[in-house]
C-alpha cells in the first residue's frame, strides 16, 4: 500500500470482527513502531502485546473511553521505558521527549496495522496504576497508551479535514 494512501486511509475503528490476529502481523505492527525515530535513538518504547480476553475486558472497564478494547482482539500497552527516556536527556527526555517518540511509534504502528488490512484504535486515557499491574511493568517502565488491534467489522467514512490552504502558512503566519 502506498503511504499516503495509508495515510488517508486510516481510521480509528471502534468495532472489530471475533478472528484473532496472527503473531506475524502483531510482530510487523510492533516491529513498524520499533523503526520510528526517537530523541538521540533512546528507542524508549516498549510494547506489551495482550491477547487475553479477561485482561482486555479489565482494560476496557479502567478507560474512559475504549470501551471497545475488550472486543479487539488485541491491546498494545505502548509503554515509555523511564531509564532509557532519562538516559540522554535526563527529566527532559521524560516529560517531553519520551511522550513524542511514544507517539510517533504508535503514528507508525496505526499505519502499518492498516496496510496489513488491520484496523487500530489509540487510548490515552485509562487507570495506569490498574494497567501497570494488569500487565505486570516493572517500576522504570511506565505505560503510555492502548492501542487496540484486529480485524474491522466497520468502515468509517473519513472525518472532515481542514482544507490545507488553512493550515499551511509560506514565510509566516497568515490568518
């Protein structure tokens, strides 16, 4: 699949149909999200993938919004790994680097799901206490978002979009 139809291609899909998803593909989704960049090549994502449906369900139940985590087949806890976060950039690559190079893996890993004919929905908003001990982290590692992973039952039309001559400024900003 070309990127940008990947790019225009991408939904974020709240239903999923009951068929598991290969290890193969959940392997090249990670492995997407391993190549993205980070600050200084910390590389300080790591990701918990979780097939299990009672934990999925208990995610489901501590977010505030993926209620639908519990019908995917799958949930890839992004996690930051705080000694490696902290390892060039000290605090800094904590609380500002960390949570960018977290978000481009995941910005990698969508697109990627979606090429294989997978769709993927991003959750940032969950207990991470519950999560942290759902899937067992260590203390330096500190979980980011969910994303669930599987096979569409649902084809959403693509949300509106501002038209690019609003969003693109040459030379300086222009209202």
């Amino acid at each position: 699949m070309d990127v940008f139809d990947a790019i225009r291609g991408r939904r974020s899909i709240r239903r999923y149909a009951s068929r598991p998803v290969e290890r193969e593909l959940i392997e090249k989704v990670v492995d997407a999200g391993r190549w993205a960049p980070s600050s200084g090549n910390t590389q300080p994502v790591e990701v918990v993938a979780v097939t299990d449906p009672e934990k999925r369900r208990v995610m489901a139940e501590v977010s505030g919004y993926a209620r639908y985590l519990k019908d995917a087949p799958v949930a890839l806890v992004v996690c930051i790994n705080l000694s490696r976060a902290r390892s060039r950039y000290g605090e800094l690559g904590v609380s500002y680097f960390a949570p960018l190079d977290a978000a481009v893996a995941i910005q990698n890993m969508m697109l990627a799901a979606h090429a294989l004919g997978l769709g993927t929905c991003w959750d940032s908003v969950f207990d991470k206490g519950k999560v942290r001990e759902l899937v067992s982290l260590p203390g330096d590692v500190e979980p980011f978002a969910i994303i669930a992973l599987g096979y569409p039952s649902e084809n959403p039309s693509p949300p509106p979009r501002r038209p690019l001559k609003e969003i693109l400024h040459w030379e300086k900003y222009s209202s």
